[in-house]
C-alpha cells in the first residue's frame, strides 16, 4: 500500500491516518512507553520536538530524563549513546540533518559497528541512530544529503530506510528491539507528504525484508525512500507506454533482502536501480553487482543506475541533480533499448 | 610545523586558585571603568562584561576611547546598514523571493565593531551571522543578493543555501553550513600566515553553539600551542536554536574557555560598539606583535527566530526578548552620538533613504539575473571535470524537465 492511495482514505479500526513524521514519533512513543531503557537525545529535540518536529511531545510525556537537547556535538550525542548502549539501554539518538553526522563518523565506524565483534560478544551496541536525510527541500549544500553508502560499507551497522507511515513505524520499532547499531535514515522530503494508515500501538515490521511496493512484469525498479514515490509515478506513466512495471521498495539497505531482489529481477528480466545519492560507488553499484552475480542469465538488458550526479549537492541546480519520473522513464527505456 | 619555528613557550598567567562556584551572573556584573587604551583580558572567571556604553548610549566618566569622528560615524552607518539589510532580506524571504535567511537583529554591533578593528589585509572567517562583514569588505549589495537568490551572479553559483557568502579579494572566506569547523580553518591560517612572515591577523567567528563543537576544542589548541596570530570571536547570543546557552555548557562564561588552553580572553558587551570595537583591537594588536591568540566572547541576543523556518516562542519567554531590546545595539549607539552632536534626525533620514534606495536597487538588479547555468552543476567538483560528470551531465539534459523546488526549508 502506497502513502498515495491512501491519502484521502478513513482510517480503519486499530489504524490511524498519519503523514511518515508522525508515525516515526509514534514509534519512538510507543517503545518508550513498553520500554524505559529507551531514551530520545539529540540537538534541539526537548521542547522544540526536533526541528522537524519527529519529537513533538515527547518530552511533555517522558520528562527531560528520557527526552533531551544536547550539547552542539554530533560527536558527543553518538559517543554518549554507545556508552548508553554498552551499559544495557536502548538509546535513539537524533542527529539533526545527516549532513552533520561526520563529526560522529569515527564513534560510529570505529565504535559503534565494531562494539560487538571486537569484544567477542561481551559488549554491544543496540542503539538507533535516527536522521532526515536526502534532498528536495531546497537545502543545498549541507542539508540535503543522501549517505547511506558510508554506512553500508561499514559492518557491523544496520541501515533502514522507510518510505511509507506504516513502514516507518514499523521499521523503527524493529530498530529499536534490534540488538545492532542501526542507523534508520529518514527521507526527509516525504516528512509530510501524504498520509497512510498506521496500525496503532505494536507494530513491527521485521528488517531484512524488502516490499513489493508494485507488481509487474516488464521491469524492476530497486528503489528506497523518498525515490520510491517518484519510481511509482514512473512506473504510472510506464504503464500508459505498455510497460509493466514491478517496484521493490528494499526498506533495509543492511541486512538486504536479497531474496526479494533476485526473484523480482528474474521475473522481469530486466533492472533499474534508483538512488538520489552520488553515482559512482552508492547502494545502487552493489544492486548492480549483486544482480550480475546472481542472475545474469535471466537478464535481457543492462542493468541501469539512475541516480545523483557525483557532485556536492547543489542548491538552485537540485532539481537538475535530482533523479525525477523522466530520467526514471529514460532509465526503463535503456533496458529495453540498448 | 618544524621544530624551528615551533614557538617558545611563553608562559600564561593561569588562575591562581579554583573559583569559588557561585551562580551565574544574571545579569552579569559589570567591570569597573578601564580606560580606553587597554582592555583588560583575564585569566580567571570572573564573569564581569567590558563595556563602554550604558544601555542609555550614555558613558561613565574617562571611559570615552574618543575616536575619530570618521570611524564613529562608520561603525553607526554600518549598524544601520546592516540592520536595514538584514529587515528587507527576511521580508523577501516572508514574500517567498528567497528560500531561507538567519536574521541577525540585535547583533549588529558584534559583527560591525569586530571587522572594523581589522586591516583590510587581515582575514575573516565567519560564522552564521557575520555576512555583512562580506559587504563591510566591498562585497556589492546586489552579488550578496545574488548569493541569497542563488543565481548566476552569486559567487557560490547557487550551490548554497542562503547566508553562505564567499569573497574572497575581501578575504573573507566562504563558510560551509557545518557548526564550528571554520574555528580550525581561522587558526590554520594564521598558522599560514605566520609561516610566511605576513603582517596578517587571521578573525575567527563562532556562535556559543559552536563551543561545544569538536572543532572549537582542537581549534582553541592549536591556536595557543602554535601561537598563531588569531582572534576567535564568540557570538553568545545566548541561543542554538532552541538550546539556551546555559544548556549548551554549564561553565560559568564561555570566554573563561580560554583558561583551558592557556589563550587570554576577555568578555565584552556584543551589544556595544564601541565595547567590542576596543577589545577587539587591542586582541588584534596583540596577534600583530606576535603574542599570540585571543579569544573573546561577544555577550549579545538573538532577538528573532534561529531562522527564517523557526518560531522561538516554543520555547522561550517573550519578556527575555523585550528586556534585550532595551540594550539594543543601534539606539545605545545612535543615543552616544547625538550626545555628542555627530548625528541628528535629518542625517538619520538621509542614511535611511540613501541605505533604501542602494537595497532596492540592488534587490531589482539581483532578480533580474537568472539562475546558473546547468553546466555549473559540474564544474569546479575538481579542477578538471571528469568525463564522468560530462556523461551524467549529458543523460540528465537530454530528459530534463520542468524544474520544480518543491520542498521548503524547515530550518
Ligand atoms: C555540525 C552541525 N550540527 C548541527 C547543525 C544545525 N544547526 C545549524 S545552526 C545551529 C545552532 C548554532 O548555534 P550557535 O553556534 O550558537 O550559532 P547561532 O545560530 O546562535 O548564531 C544548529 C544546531 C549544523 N549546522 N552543524
Ligand atoms: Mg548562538
């Protein structure tokens, strides 16, 4: 079910009509409620309730010990989780805009990732590491990022990236029950763009498993996050041309699903991978890969990325940069002529 | 650096005891009246403000610096300036001509009295809310316009956000949006800078966020260990969005930082020119004659919002607003120097109209130009563009369509 389809809909009994911002703070409400080892930090996240407002009221519900500003340092919030983490509780910690999360690279790549493996099991590392990420709200430079590659290339880190309400609570709360550090990237653009139904309460939805987000049997597009509403409308004006096209939406960067991933691929027989990040080296090039190792012999064209240029973000260029339903369409295209 | 030219250990004056915890100054005490020529930076926290002018624009006794009429009259027209500037860009912003500004009503004596203690070939490195020192340094109205429309005038060919100036025959350095790592870039070039044997003081700004920035610290040292001639000026407006600076660090000034890396520092009233100026110079010189860094905190206010996408009345109280406009930084000054007869109404309404009639027509010409080029999306990622970028460049011209910003900043 798409956010689209069910924009206008009432909700269901036990469901709740909510854009994707609001069901990740009702993930981070629910869990807090089940579990009081989870705590919410980060820059800005007390009474203002994040600059997106993805905290708003949690800390009138849980009091400042469980929901609380930070200090100016991405660093210190990551680095304080861990030992939060290590020490047995569940924190979620927010960096404001993934653009500013470098200055916690090294607690996340050298410690975080490595807590468990290095030792030998006796201490881990469950903690989530929330941030927007992404471009299309006109932010530039540094407030428009798409880094998910730097964390896929890590072990040791989990990566989840939602694209619909449902999902987004769902996903979270399985990020928080995993025992691994995860880093749940949040495509900013679609905060508030269009609602769905959200089951209220516990609702998990497992990582490691991709969704079909369309059936098809023309052409698969591998896609995730806000990417994923642009290859669906793609995917509309595919139809009209006569090509029938099938969406996975892979949810879980890290662990992937793979199954889901080469099942589709060889019922079509052909592969559009979508990404908004760089080109050279992003999650797309291990799809590509991944596909060419597995199941080359059922394809009948090449496998193409679609994605962002392998510049810095730029700001009056974006939409220019960004990967939109007509170089999507262009990209389906290239499979089939080539 | 080699072991040659690594400075000789000068020994700083460290506190002689621990302070005696005691609460914050609220308000801060003030220091007794120095005279004009020294500043007094202190090497124990003491809490106490430098300032030079009482909220009224009024000065105590022997404290006047009594400068030259040009500079005075310099620092109000640029006060003003950059106050008109910075109310005609947020309206823009509010009618939707700009995708975003950082106001910086209230903290125009900061920037204002801090740049114009400098020499022209000294360099500035700024953080959120010192562009007008870009303009104080010849940057046109219409370019930094540009900078905010992003268009192909814009020296950043529109690949920043709004606020992000670079000029650098001004040398005035063109930030990135990432709090504080322009701390270390100030030092580095001093370090430069001395390196060569320039006659060149490097200015480096930060908000009282960016304290708590892991730049701050490693800048903070390496500017004391190498000595380097720098100044790293603290805007504490007293906010990080909505992080109040009592939140932000518990340590009973941000200025007594300095203790920690052995740099002298001193705590000036932001919202006085005259006060920041004066400080400001005196660290200036002490860079020039090789001893070395200084850091200063500015006490000031953000009196509006983080920026054009917040709303501070979330979280914080209206009447700590209203208790900072009464210091505000223009009247105090405006009020100094009508008492003194170097400015009047009719010279007000003349600065007013002619500072008018410069921002409309600079905003008119601004708009006037079009957005970048869509090649520039390419150039200048290394020296040479790639023949990867030209292919991507090129599949993604031969389909684009109607361009559409469709987001909105929510910061
Ligand atoms: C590393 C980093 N983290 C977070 C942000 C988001 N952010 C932008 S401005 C700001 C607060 C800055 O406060 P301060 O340093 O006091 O400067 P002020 O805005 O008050 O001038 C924050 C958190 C950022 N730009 N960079
Ligand atoms: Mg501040």
């Amino acid at each position: 079910m798409t956010a689209t389809e069910t924009k206008t809909q009432e909700a269901r009994p036990g469901f709740k009509v909510m854009t994707l911002l609001e069901a990740i703070t009702d993930a981070m409400r629910t869990e807090m409620r089940n579990d009081d080892r989870v705590v919410v930090f980060g820059e800005d996240v007390g009474k203002k309730g994040g600059v997106f407002g993805a905290t708003l009221g949690l800390q009138d519900e849980f009091g400042e010990q469980r929901c609380f500003d930070t200090p100016l340092s991405e660093c210190g919030i990551i680095g304080a989780g861990v030992g939060m983490a290590l020490y047995g509780m569940r924190p979620i910690a927010e960096i404001q805009f993934l653009d500013f999360i470098y200055p916690a690279f090294d607690q996340i790549v050298s410690e975080a990732a490595k807590m468990r493996y290095r030792s030998g099991g006796e201490y881990t590392c469950p903690m989530v590491i929330r941030s927007p990420y992404g471009g299309g709200i006109r932010g530039g430079h540094y407030h428009s990022q798409s880094a998910e590659a730097y964390f896929c290339h890590t072990p040791g880190l989990k990566v989840v990236i939602p694209s619909t309400p449902a999902d987004a609570k769902g996903l979270l709360i399985a990020s928080i029950r995993d025992e691994d550090p995860v880093m749940f990237l949040e495509p900013k653009r679609i905060y508030r763009h269009g609602k769905g139904e959200v089951p209220l309460g516990e609702h998990v939805v497992p990582l490691g498993k991709g969704r079909i987000a369309r059936e098809g049997k023309d052409v698969t597009i591998l896609c995730y996050g806000a990417m994923v509403h642009v290859c669906e409308q793609a995917a509309e004006e595919a139809e009209k041309a006569g090509r029938s096209v099938e969406i996975v939406d892979l949810r879980t960067l890290v662990p992937l699903d793979e199954q889901i991933v080469l099942e589709s691929v060889k019922k079509t027989g052909r592969a559009v991978v979508v990404y908004e990040a760089p080109k050279t080296c992003g999650y797309g090039a291990e799809l590509s890969a991944l596909i060419a190792e597995k199941c080359i012999e059922h394809l009948e064209g090449p496998v193409v990325r679609v994605a962002g240029f392998d510049t810095p973000f730029p700001y009056t260029l974006e939409p220019l940069y960004m990967p939109d339903v007509k170089r999507v369409l262009a990209g389906i295209e290239k499979t089939f002529v080539w | 650096m080699t072991a040659r030219s690594k400075p000789k250990k000068k020994p700083v004056a460290r506190p002689a005891a621990k302070a005696p915890a005691r609460p914050a100054p609220k308000p801060a005490k003030r220091a007794p009246a120095p005279g004009p020529k020294a500043v007094p930076t202190e090497t124990a926290p003491t809490g106490t403000v430098f300032f030079v002018l009482e909220d009224d624009g009024t000065v105590a006794r022997g404290k006047d610096p009594n400068l030259p009429r040009d500079v005075l009259l310099f620092l109000y027209e640029q006060m003003v300036q950059v106050r008109e500037f910075d109310r005609r860009m947020l309206m823009l912003q509010r009618q939707g001509r700009i995708g975003f500004y950082g106001p910086i009503l209230g903290q125009e004596a900061a920037t204002v009295g801090s740049v114009a203690a400098l020499e022209a070939r000294d360099w500035i490195f700024p953080a959120l809310r010192e562009g007008a020192a870009a303009m104080m340094r010849g940057l046109s109205l219409t370019t930094a316009i540009s900078q905010l429309i992003g268009n192909e005038l814009d020296r950043c060919k529109g690949r920043q956000m709004p606020c992000h100036y670079t000029f650098k025959e001004g040398n005035y350095y063109g930030m990135s949006s990432v709090i504080g790592t322009q701390i270390s870039h100030a030092v580095g070039a001093a370090m430069a800078a001395r390196i060569r044997g320039d006659d060149v003081v490097v200015l480096g700004y930060m908000g009282d966020g960016a304290t708590s920035a892991n730049d701050f610290h490693c800048g903070m040292n390496f500017a004391a260990v190498y000595r380097s001639p720098c100044v790293l000026f603290c805007q504490n407006n007293q906010w990080a969005i909505s992080v109040p600076c009592s939140k932000q660090s518990v340590s009973e000034t941000i200025a007594q930082k300095g203790i920690a890396y052995g740099m002298p520092f001193v705590r000036v009233d932001g919202n006085d020119v005259l006060a920041v100026y004066a400080a400001t110079r005196d660290a200036v010189a002490r860079a020039r004659a090789g001893d070395g860094p200084t850091f200063i905190e500015a006490v000031t206010y953000r009196r509006l919002g983080h920026s054009s996408s917040d709303d501070p009345s979330k979280y914080r109280d209206e009447a700590e607003v209203k208790a900072w406009e009464r210091k505000d930084p223009v009247d105090r000054f405006r009020r100094y120097l009508t008492a003194r007869s170097l400015w009047n109404e009719a010279a007000e309404t003349a600065l007013k109209e002619r500072i008018a009639k410069a921002v409309n027509d600079a905003i008119a010409a601004a708009e006037a130009v079009g957005p970048p080029a869509d090649e520039t999306l390419i150039t200048d990622v290394f020296a040479q563009v790639t023949p990867q970028l030209r292919e991507q460049l090129a599949d993604a011209m031969a389909v684009a369509g109607k361009r559409v910003n469709d987001g909105a900043f929510p910061l």
